[in-house]
C-alpha cells in the first residue's frame, strides 16, 4: 500500500513579504483559472502513477486563503475523487489573517478541512509593517475568533523572531498574545534573509541588519520557557503544541517518509527519490495541458543520501529516531555508521540514548545545525 503525505502548492500572494523566497506571484484573476485546471489535471496523472493512499493534505503557498473557498473547495473535491484519502485525515490550509471571511472558513470547514495555520509572523504593528505583511494584530484576533466560531478546533499560528529591530520583550509579548488566544499550536522560526528577497537588499544597502546571534539565542530559549509554562509541548526543534494536536502532515517530513507535491515548484520524495516541478506557472501549465507531469527534476536517491535524511530530520524531532526501526529500514546500526561521530556528541553532551531512542539534548537542540551536520556521510 503506497502511503504518501500529500503537499499542494498555491503560488499566489497579493503582495510579496521582504523575508519571502517561496516561489510566489502576484495574484492575478486570468491566471487563475488556467491554474486550477492545470492542477486538477495533476491530480489525475499523480493518482494514475502512484494510486495513492493520502494520510494528510497540505495546502500551503503563496497565499491559499487569497483564492475563494469554493476554488479551495474544488481541488479537495478533486483530490477525493482521484485519491485514497485515510478517514479521519488532516487537512491544513495556510490562511493570511486578512484574507478570511466567514462565508470561507464555513465552506473550507464544509469541505473537510480540519485545521488552519495562520501566517501571524508578529503581534506587532510596526514589526508586521517592516516584514512586508498585510495584516493587522486586530486582524488576527478578529480572523482566529471567526475560526473559533465557525467550529474550528485545531489552529496553529507562525511566529517569526531574530527580525530586524526586534527586542527580546518585543518577541515575548507576541508569544504572550498568542498564548492568550490559547492556538493548539505554535510554528516559531528565526528570521533567515534568503538571496533574492527584498531583506537581502535592505541588508546590501545597509537598511537593516543581522540579529545578534545572543540575541537570537536568549529569544528561542524564551521561547521554549514561555510555552512550557503555557502548556505547550516541544515536539521539534520550532514547533509546539498542546497534547495530541502535534502535526501530523508535519511529521512526516520529519520522520523522512514519503510525500507528494503538486503546483509549480512544490517538491516531493516519493521514497524512490527526490523531484520538483516546473517553478513558472506558464510552463507547468502548459506541461499539463500536454499531459504530461510538470517534473523539473526527479532523481533517485542513494542508500546513504536516505540514511543521512533519516538521521538529519528525525532529530529533529524531541523524541528523535528509533534505533529499532533505523536497523529494520537500513540493515544496520546507527553505531556501525557513526560510531566517532556519536562518541564525540556523547562526550560534549549533545546527544542521548533512552530505551532504543536517540535524540539531541537540550544544549544539542541549541546547537542543532552543528549537531546534525555530523551525519552527512556523502
């Protein structure tokens, strides 16, 4: 039984975000429509391929909320007809807070979707203003109030920190007001300025700078204090939540199972290999009017290539890999691969073993990108 995560791409904003290097386009009514069938085409050609038995969807972006619920509506009606979709599936769609109705979020919930991530980024007007949002904090609390009131029981905000200008008390009152609101859970990131971005610019030119690196230190670990008191459980290295609400569509990438991406530039591992699609909508629909799956690139991937992303997303994850199930899937231990590697992080106290369990500990997940660099073997 071919078990896959499924990921759909909505390359849509009505405006870029100066931190944003996702592969996005001005929003635009006549592009739409082409775009839609080009997808629901793509539906088709990855369900002949792979017959596949869907364990969760994603629709992220982009922006997925700027389309109307009945055109978000369609393509999960798509994936139902084309697709195994597991009962009690999770169904995400990333929403921007500004882009929600009431009329929306009823016919996504209608639709099956069960759980909603807002783009929040900041309880802060002036930091939301300097990332490039489009929203207001009173539109947050006015679109998570809408969720609620609609039914929806499972919501997660994104936070960003280490942004330009940003204080530790001003990242501490935004996790506080987001605690307030009570999300089942919490994606924090630390602001990375990708190449191409308009923060990479303002960087060029001086406008902005990097956050200090203590400072960027003391805010996760305000982070990890603020929401442990909150009732927020770590479940990996950037994402909380309150138990059993942990998710599920998420865990797959980080346990390296497979999952399958539609929509221009999405990328996917379909446990052969890794692939990507054409990234220019132009060229992905015209692929499709073709026929012909939009793929850009698929490559198998090595036995190596597949341990070393075992090892490097898996500890990721607070209660990181299974030694058990590692040797099952690879035929042999982590101990016969790694063996200096693991001496060296046991010794400066990075990692731990419990039961058959491997995992970072506290100072290891800290210090994570050091960490996990030590198990690229290629």
């Amino acid at each position: 039984m071919n078990k896959f995560a499924l990921y759909i791409h909505i390359p849509f904003c009505s405006f870029k975000c100066y931190y944003c290097d996702f592969n996005s386009v001005k929003f635009k009514e006549s592009l739409v429509e082409q775009f839609l069938q080009a997808l629901q085409q793509e539906i088709k050609l990855i369900a002949n391929k792979y017959t596949p038995v869907i364990r969760s969807i994603f629709i992220g972006g982009g922006t997925p909320s700027i389309l109307s619920g009945k055109q978000l509506v369609r393509i999960l009606n798509q994936c139902e007809q084309e697709f195994d979709c597991q009962s009690e599936i999770e169904i995400t769609v990333e929403a921007n807070p500004e882009t929600v109705t009431a009329q929306k979020l009823k016919l996504l919930k209608k639709g099956g979707v069960n759980r909603l991530s807002f783009g929040v980024q900041s309880f802060d007007d002036q930091l939301l203003k300097k990332l490039g949002r489009r929203h207001t904090v009173q539109e947050v609390i006015a679109a998570f109030n809408l969720a609620r009131e609609i039914g929806f029981s499972n919501l997660n905000f994104d936070l960003m920190f280490a942004l330009p200008d940003q204080s530790l008390t001003d990242w501490e009152k935004t996790l506080v007001q987001a605690c307030q609101l009570g999300p089942e859970h919490l994606a924090t990131y630390n602001l990375k300025i990708e190449e191409g971005t308009v923060f990479a610019q303002q960087l060029q030119q001086g406008k902005i700078d990097y956050c200090e690196q203590e400072l960027d230190l003391a805010m996760y670990q305000k982070t990890l204090q603020l929401l442990a008191e909150e009732g927020y459980q770590q479940y990996e290295i950037s994402n909380f939540a309150r138990q059993g609400a942990e998710s599920v569509h998420n865990q797959i990438y980080w346990k390296n199972e497979p999952y399958l991406a539609l929509g221009p530039g999405a990328h996917f591992c379909d446990g052969w290999g890794r692939g990507y699609n054409l990234a220019e909508i132009e060229q992905y629909c015209q692929q499709l009017e073709e026929d012909q799956l939009p793929w850009a690139d698929h490559q198998k991937l090595s036995r190596l290539e597949k341990i070393e992303e075992t090892m490097i997303l898996g500890l990721r994850l607070k209660e990181g890999i299974s030694l058990i199930e590692f040797k099952e899937k690879y035929q042999t231990s982590v101990f016969d691969l790694y063996q200096k590697e693991l001496d060296d992080l046991l010794v400066q106290g990075l990692i731990k073993f419990k039961a058959d369990r491997m995992s970072l500990t506290e100072q290891g997940l800290l210090l994570a990108n050091q960490v996990l660099a030590n198990f690229i073997l290629s």
